[in-house]
C-alpha cells in the first residue's frame, strides 16, 4: 500500500502516525457506508441544498444514536463492541417498532436486543478476477457477421 502525502519530513509525519491518520479515515469510509447501505440511503430525497444537508444530518444522527445505544448495550452485555453490526441494529429496532405497531410486548427491553446485533463470523473470500478486471461480454452473432467473422444464409445461398 502507498499513501501519497506533500509532507516530506519524517519528524512532522511518521510512517506510524501516517498509519494511524489513514485508519481513522478508513473508519469514516465505514461510517458512511454504514450510513448509505444500511439505512438505505442511497438516494437523497430532498431537492434543495438546504433540505439535502438537513436529511444528511438526521441521518447521521440517527446512526450514531443507533450506534452509541448498541454498543452501550454490549459493553454492559461485556461483549466487543468492535462487533457492532448497523444492519443487525437496524433489524432490531424496526422489530420493536413493528411489535409496538401491533401492540405486542417484548420480553426484552431495546437495549438488550441492541447489544446482540453483532457481525457474524464469515469471512468472504476475494472474488475471482480476470486479469483486466472485465466481465467478458459475449459478441453478438450479427455484430460478428458485420466485422466479417461470419456468414450470413444468404451470402452462403449465393456462392453455391
């Protein structure tokens, strides 16, 4: 891995706070991931500027409550909160709010369901990759008869 940097002086950056600079903001590519695939929010809804920063606030809000209640809970559980899983906290509130729809009660309070929505222990493996990073596309039979690749019944009818 290289990190390209314009501070060249070893005493004002080193290779270990480098390291720990590139980790934090690593954290905060997660965060917003966390933020655009787990809460759905993929797509803005506002049409303004001043709506868009508005809906970006509460939904960052609403993540870090979602996350500060989590690992709230999985610390008082004694439970890694490095395990924190935002899908699986998600899951787990929108089945209380169902519950609280239907008038159902949980035997578990919300912060006892938060502080099991942790990440599961499978590990992906890297996918398989061509070596130009493409899928490959299959030709088409007519656009290989126009780059000559093939016949067409009528050119072959003519020549017999």
């Amino acid at each position: 891995m290289y990190l390209v940097t314009n501070v060249f002086d070893e005493a004002t950056l080193s290779e270990q706070t480098a390291a720990l600079l590139y980790e934090m903001r690593w954290g905060v590519e997660v965060f917003f991931r966390s933020t655009k695939q787990t809460l759905e929010k993929r797509k803005m809804l506002s049409h303004t500027p001043e709506a868009a920063k508005c809906e970006l606030t509460w939904a960052v809000l609403g993540i870090w409550l979602l996350g500060w209640m989590s690992v709230a809970g999985m610390i008082r559980a004694g439970r890694d909160p490095l395990r924190w899983s935002a899908a699986q906290a998600r899951e787990r509130v929108r089945e209380a709010m169902r519950r609280c729809l239907k008038g159902q009660r949980c035997p578990e309070t919300l912060s006892a369901q938060l502080a099991r929505a942790l990440k599961d222990d499978y590990h992906r493996r890297a996918a398989r990759r061509r070596a130009t990073g493409r899928t490959r596309r299959r030709k088409s039979r007519r656009a290989a008869e126009n780059r000559g690749g093939g016949r067409t019944a009528k050119a072959c009818r003519e020549q017999s």
